[in-house]
C-alpha cells in the first residue's frame, strides 16, 4: 500500500491470500485513493459464488486461477 500511495498503477494483480491484512481490505483502499486502478484479483484457490460477488461489487473485474498463463494477464489489460 506504501507504494500505492505513492505511484500510479493502471493496473494491480491482487492476491486472495495477503500477509497481514485481507485482500478485500486492500482492495478497497486501492478503489478508494485510484477508482480507476483495474484491480484482478489472482488465486490459488476456488472461489464460492458469494465472494466472486463481492470482488465485482467492490470493483475488481474479475479473477485469474494460478497457475496462469501470460494469456491469462493480457486479457485483462485489453
């Protein structure tokens, strides 16, 4: 976030599993100081339908499953 804060991002690749704090917290602070930041967020595991839900509702696109392929990116970035 420290780096966040002080650089723009067009885009951030958002792990489901952070260190210390929750990605949906993350997430929301990235939406609250850049609305316009695309945030995907990437996992290593399944998601229900109710948390898939709330990351569209709080403004990530969409999701990328690990392992990924560089295909996988790009098409979030289009």
């Amino acid at each position: 976030m420290n780096l966040f804060m002080k650089e723009h991002f067009d885009v951030v690749f958002l792990d489901v599993i952070m260190p210390g704090i929750p990605s949906l917290i993350v997430l929301d602070e990235i939406k609250r100081i850049s609305p316009k930041t695309k945030v995907v967020i990437i996992t290593g595991r399944m998601l229900d339908k109710e948390f898939k839900k709330e990351l569209k509702e709080k403004g990530a696109p969409g999701f990328i499953q690990k392992p990924f392929r560089l295909e996988d990116i790009l098409g979030f970035l289009k």
